[in-house]
C-alpha cells in the first residue's frame, strides 16, 4: 500500500504535493518523492524515510512549477532506498510516474525492455512502466499510458507526467483506488480523499481502466477504449 498525490494548476506544486502527502502518509513511509514539471524539464526529490525528511530537502529546491505527482511508499518490490524510492522516470528523463499497487508480470517485461536497451536503475516493479511509456511516447501521453497498461498484469494506481506536456497528469487504475477532483487553483489526483478535501469535495472515483487527463482548467475523462466519458461526480 502506497500513496499518491498530484496537482496541476496555478500554484506551486511541491508545497501542495508535500502536504497531500503527510496526510497519505499512513499508507506508507518506507520513502517519499515529488516530480514537478519545471522549465528545464521534470525536477525529481526522492528521500528515504518519512515524509518529514523530503520535505525539510524539497526546501533546498528552487521548485517553481506549477504541476507535479508524489508518492509515500511502503517498499514491496525491492528494499527501502532512495533508489527504489517513486516516482520513477524514463531512460530520457522526460516520463516520470508513481505507482501504488502490483505489477505481477514485471520480471518479463523487464527483460524485453532490458534487450531493447533500456536501463533501470531501481529494483521496483514500478519502474517497468515507465520504461513502457518511454517505449509506446509518441507525442501523446494519453495514448502512450494507454498502450503500456494494456501489457500490465496486476494492480495499478497511476499518475504520470511528461516534460513535453507541461501542465497535463494522466492517471489511471486497476484494482487500486484513485480519486480525482478540481477545485479553484487546480485539478487534483489522490489515492485518498483525504489529501484533497480541502481543495474540493466534489471527487471522482475512477472505475477500474478508466483514465482521466487532469490540467490547470479541468479533468477529461476517458474509458479504456480512449472514448470520452462524462463519469458520476461524488460529494464528500
């Protein structure tokens, strides 16, 4: 069990995303994360331990951007470390990702992308993803987490960002709980109400593959076939 924050709008993201996470942080604090969107590309802090300790380094960051993913983690695959630590990005840099769940068929899919030439740098299931991402990115991130998903066995909360499309997170699900909502500053993704309820207590729950594309105006949803959907708003 792990949590996972994200925030795209008009504020900055790291504070919002470190609090998301403190209030997350029951669900796991083997180590914690943020990615945020800057000019130069995705800014990434990973720390091992609780959230305390990431947020005491996010401080040392010159963290401006307005758009970002974080995660709490309670270590499964692969031990305790910043290494392993989320959120996990792509060989170029560019995808980064986090990840609450299991990815039962990680071993296999590690070794196709290994031979592809891929290069991890961590011990987690999660970081394959990201790697399926970098593979299937063609100027679409939608469409590109849309295609990895599809070779994933297991369970999967996902938010992802790309450096080429500032102020966009998709995030998905299967068998894993996410939420989504917007509220005056931004679109918010959790995987508890809990660290977005006082941003807004009009929340979506995704249903299992479905995919919602959160920006600074407004969330998109969409089924697994890539069709638009107008999904059932729930009151907190």
């Amino acid at each position: 069990m792990c949590g996972i924050v994200g925030y795209a709008g008009t504020k900055a993201a790291a504070p919002l995303l470190v609090d998301g996470l403190a209030k997350l942080e029951y669900r796991g604090y083997d180590s914690a994360g943020i990615a945020v969107q800057e000019a130069g590309g995705l800014q990434v802090v990973r720390r091992l331990g609780k959230v305390a300790s990431l947020a005491h380094s996010a401080e040392h960051f010159d963290l401006k951007g307005t758009c970002g993913i974080g995660h709490t983690r309670w270590a499964t695959h692969g031990r305790p470390s910043e290494t392993n630590a989320h959120p996990h990005v792509s060989c170029d840099g560019k995808i980064a990702l986090v990840h609450n769940g299991i990815i039962e068929n990680f071993t296999e899919l590690r070794e196709e992308l290994e031979a592809a030439g891929h290069v991890f740098a961590s011990e987690t299931d999660t970081e394959v993803v990201a790697h399926l991402v970098e593979e299937a990115y063609d100027g679409d991130l939608l469409a590109a987490v849309r295609q990895a998903t599809q070779r994933l066995s297991g369970a999967y909360g996902l938010a992802v960002v790309c450096a080429d499309e500032p102020g966009h997170i998709v995030v998905t699900r299967k068998d894993s709980p996410i939420i989504v909502g917007h509220g005056a500053d931004g679109s918010y993704v959790a995987s508890d109400a809990i660290a977005v309820i006082e941003a807004t207590r009009d929340v979506v729950v995704l249903a299992d593959e479905q995919f919602a594309v959160l920006e600074p105006g407004g969330i998109t949803f969409f089924d697994a076939a890539g069709k638009e959907i107008a999904p059932e708003i729930t009151h907190i």
